[in-house]
C-alpha cells in the first residue's frame, strides 16, 4: 500500500528480442511466433495497455480487445478511435494506473515499439521478454539495460514449430531493490 491507501501497480515491459536486440522491421515484427502471442495475450488480457503511437497504427485490428489501450504521440490532434491519447509518458501511466486500479488489477502493461521502451525503461519494475533465437536484420530494437538490476523468477522454452518460427524463451524478470533497502 502507498501513502495514499492506494494498492501498488506495477508497470511491466512485455517484449520480444532476438539475440542482437531486434525487435520490429518496417514497422511490424519480423517473425511470427503464435505461442508467444498467445502469452502475451493470456499476460496482457485485462489490463491497461500503453504503446507509441507507431506500434498503434501497426495493430491488425484495433484496439486491442478487452485491455484499455492507451497510446502516446506529440502530435496534441492525434486521434485513436477505441484508444486514450497522451502525449507524455508520466500522465499516460498514472491514467493506466488508475485505470488498473478501477479494474481489480496490479500491473500496467508498456508493449513497445522502441521509443516507448526507451522511455519507459526507468518506470519499469518487471520486464516480461521473449528471448527470440535468431539474429536477424530490424530498424527497431529494445535499448541496453543492465541485468544485475533485475532477478529472473520464471522462465520457459518454447520449440520451433508449424507455429513458431524460431525457438524462444519467455523470462519473467522483476527489478531487484536498491541494497539500501536490502
Ligand atoms: N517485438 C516486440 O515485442 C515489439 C513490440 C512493439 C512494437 N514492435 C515493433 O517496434 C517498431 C515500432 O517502434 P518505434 O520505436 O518505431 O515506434 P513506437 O515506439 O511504436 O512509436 C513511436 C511514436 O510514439 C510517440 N512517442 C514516443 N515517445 C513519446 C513520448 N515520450 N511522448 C509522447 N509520444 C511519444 C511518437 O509518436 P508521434 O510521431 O505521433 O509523435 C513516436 O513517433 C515496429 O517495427 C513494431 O512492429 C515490436
């Protein structure tokens, strides 16, 4: 609990990255991992959604369903039907917090491209990636991070398959506390 009596909510990275750090190319993925998009599905369903305004425009069918999509452009006229606009970071999350709060959920989740991992990285207290086994060409990539800050607490393999077209791992990680709250 906070100050405020309000229940904590986590904000969640959920990514996919292959082994050089790719994760899009011409502005959609560069794969098709169909159990990996179930489980960012199962990870996601319910819970507030903030993606740029780039990934947005990517999306099949829009909104994503049953999730509060929130979507973040400078651009103060942009409009996204189905979806909350904002053009900072720090309000968008405090409005998907609320609105996880509203929900009976504890975690936010940020689902890219780039510019919003880049951004959000500092926010984030738990990184959901998908380590793709490939390397391969992309114009966008999830930025360094340093991992001694965060701890795994799941991770599971998945194979290459009909559904899949690489292998891939689905790690769980939460930021550890700063040691002096060791
Ligand atoms: N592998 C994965 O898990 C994954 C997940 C998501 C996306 N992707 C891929 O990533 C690529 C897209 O990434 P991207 O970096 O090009 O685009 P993006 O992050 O989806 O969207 C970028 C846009 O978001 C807005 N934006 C960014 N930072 C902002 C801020 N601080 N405040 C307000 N607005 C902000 C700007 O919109 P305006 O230009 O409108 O101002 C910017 O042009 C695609 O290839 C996509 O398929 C991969």
């Amino acid at each position: 609990m906070t100050d405020q009596g309000h229940t904590e909510i986590s904000v969640a990275m959920i990514v996919a990255r292959a082994r050089n750090g790719v994760i899009g190319r011409d502005g959609e993925l560069p794969w098709h991992l169909a159990d990996d998009l179930a489980l960012f599905k199962a990870a996601t369903l319910g819970h507030p959604i903030i993606m740029g305004r780039k990934t947005w425009q990517s999306l099949p069918r829009r909104p994503l369903p049953k999730r509060d999509n929130i979507v973040l452009t400078r651009d103060g006229t942009f409009s996204a039907s189905g979806a909350h606009v904002f053009t900072s970071m720090a309000p968008a999350l405090q409005a998907a917090k609320a609105l996880a709060r509203q929900a009976g959920k504890d975690r936010v989740f940020l689902i890219g491209g780039e510019a919003i991992y880049r951004v959000g990285l500092d926010y984030a207290d738990q990184l959901w990636i998908t380590e793709v086994d490939v390397q391969l060409e992309g114009d966008a990539h999830f930025p360094p991070f340093q991992p001694d800050a965060f701890e795994e607490v799941h991770a599971a393999t998945y194979p290459a398959n009909d559904r899949n077209d690489f292998a891939f791992t689905f790690r769980h990680l939460k930021r550890r506390p700063p040691v002096d709250e060791v």
